[in-house]
C-alpha cells in the first residue's frame, strides 16, 4: 500500500522506516531515523543506470535481479532485525521499482510493509513546501559572543525556538566547529529541519537566531535564509568584555591547535598584523586578547551585515548580565511591548 508523504511521517512516529536506495544516495541526504538496506549497492546501480540508458529497460530490469536476487534472504534478515510489531515503511528516490520490490518481498516474508508515494522526491518537495508557508519570524540577533544559543534555550522554554546552529552542529563563526560533531550534508541539514518545522504551530511566533547564509559548510534553505533577513530583529547588546567573557569559557578548554587553525581561516579578513598578535596571545595562553582580537573583525562584519536591513525592523536591547535566564526574560518582555504582528 502507497502512503502519502503526511501518512507515511505520522506512521513513522512508530514505525521503522527503510530506506533502499544505494549507501551513496542514504549519505547525501535521507529521511530523518531511517535505516539504510540497499537493494543495490553504489556500483551495481551505476552500472544498472547506465544499461537502461543504453539498451533498455529489460535488459536492466534483468540485471539488478541478477545484483539483488542473491542477497534476498539477507534482506529479509536485516528488515527483521529493524521491524518493530512486524511492520516497516520503505522509500526510495521515485517510490517505484525499488521500493516496491522490497516492499513485495518484506511483505511476503511476513512484514508488514507500506511504501511512499513519489519516494524521497515527494519527502523532499514536502518539507521545501513547508519552509515556504508564512510565518511570524523573530530574530535574535547580536555580536559574536553574546551568548544567542543559550538565551534562545532559555527562549524556548516559553516559545518556539528552532535551533539553526544545533542542526548544522556548528556555531557560524571560523571556531564555530570546535567541540561539535561531524557537520550533516546540507541536503541532511534540510530533512533534519524540515521534520522539525512541520511540527511548529504557523501561527505562533518562531524564534531563530541571526545567521549567514552558510553554517560551516552547511547551506540554509533559501526560503528561510529570505525569512530571516525580512524578519525583524531584536538586537542584544552586551558589553565586549562579557562576551570575551563567554567565549573564553566556551573554547579555552580545547586543544590549541583547533584554536590555531580557526585563527588561520580568517588570517587574509584579520589582516597580517592582527593574525601575527593573535597567535602570538595563543602561543602565550592569552585567551582574552585572542577573542579581543578576532572580535574586532566579527564585530565589524556583524554589523556590516546589520546595516544591510530594514532600519525600522532592528530594535535594539542592553543586556547587562551574563546569565541566559535572566537575559530571555528581559527580551521577552521588550518584544511582547513592541506589538510587532
């Protein structure tokens, strides 16, 4: 039986899905919490591919039963293993051959088996279609150092919050990727998001923070890249030498050389002097002047970027102290009196 891609993720909620398409096509981007069992592997599709180009359907039609024909049983072995009340929701790229192929065997091994219609293709347009819906944005915005992340943690506790920089597992700057995991591809970035933006309520406020177009190496979705540059913008501004402050406490502990290497990829934006003063601190332990030193170019391009917006969308907010909690309270506060929407 085909789902539609809204029956097949509220299924999922808890049901195991399968994703059969090759271990390359799983890597580049899947549906969030789906298990890999390819039907082929990366060259046996290539080399099917390119006999449907070339001498027809048939003939590879033929060719993958010859690929895939041996390897049923443990197909069946691995789909067990995954199954959760006997039942499975299986994708591929069109929803066509593949999934229904496998769909057809799990069944027949007793699994009960559902498809999605139009495959990962029709996921993907699904959750793009969700990012282009209208919604009621608000941007946190402020210099590098201000502690956004934590103030939007303690955000959410009372509204929605999306957490751009937790699913690019970077922190937008050159050190943004020291002490977080492997980056997604953007193509993952997107899914990941996209599973969390169905479940925002459209008619309530989402908080994001201010980002670039690019996290690390991650891409933002133009349609929301467009929303936060639109969106209005409440600007915190806190005092250098707390955010010094902060981002000592948060990338002191690390091993120098990461730091170093963060300081090398803005040697050519910092200018020669200021990279030669930076790693001199660095090689001293003089953490303070090294985030001194690099935020005079972050602070410098941040408001570069800030400039470029709607003067009447930026409101701006002192914030006095080093305490997230006490900071979301206070922004809460100033934005419910400014009556945006």
């Amino acid at each position: 039986m085909k789902l539609s891609v809204e029956e097949f993720l509220e299924k999922s909620k808890n049901v195991p899905v399968i994703d059969v398409r090759t271990p390359a096509e799983f890597d580049k981007g899947h549906i969030p919490g789906a298990y890999n069992i390819p039907l082929l592997s990366n060259e046996e599709r290539a080399i099917v591919g390119t006999m449907y180009k070339q001498v027809g359907k048939e003939p590879a039609f033929e060719k993958a039963l010859e690929y895939s024909g041996p390897n049923m049983v443990n197909f069946v072995r691995e789909a067990k293993k995954k199954a959760i009340d006997n039942k499975l929701l299986v994708y591929c790229w069109r929803g066509g051959m593949r999934s229904g192929s496998m769909a057809w065997l799990f069944n027949a091994a007793g699994i009960e088996s559902h498809t999605l219609d139009g495959g990962y293709k029709a996921f993907r347009r699904h959750i793009h279609s969700a990012f282009d819906r209208t919604n009621k944005i608000i941007v946190l915005g402020g210099y590098t150092g201000s502690g956004k992340t934590e103030i939007l943690k303690e955000l959410s506790k009372q509204v929605q919050v999306v957490d751009l920089e937790g699913f690019a597992h970077h922190k937008g700057s050159a050190f943004g990727f020291i002490g977080q995991s492997e980056q997604p591809t953007t193509e993952q970035f997107e899914n990941n998001l996209g599973i969390e933006w169905l479940k925002l309520n459209p008619d309530k406020d989402i908080w994001l923070e201010d980002e670039s177009r690019n996290i690390g190496r991650v891409y933002l979705p133009d349609n929301i890249y467009n929303k936060i540059r639109n969106a209005p913008v409440i600007f915190i501004e806190i005092s250098k030498e707390i955010r010094i402050e902060r981002l000592i406490k948060d990338y002191a502990g690390y091993d120098d050389k990461l730091l170093q290497k963060a300081i090398d990829k803005i040697k050519k934006r910092i200018g020669g002097l200021r990279y030669q003063l930076a790693t001199k601190a660095l090689e001293n332990n003089d953490y303070s002047e090294v985030a001194d030193i690099t935020l005079s170019y972050y602070d410098k391009a941040y408001l570069y970027g800030l400039n470029k917006r709607e003067k009447e969308k930026i409101f701006k907010l002192k914030i006095i102290d080093n305490n997230p909690g006490n900071a979301s309270k206070v922004i809460l506060d100033y934005y419910q009196s400014l009556n945006i929407f």
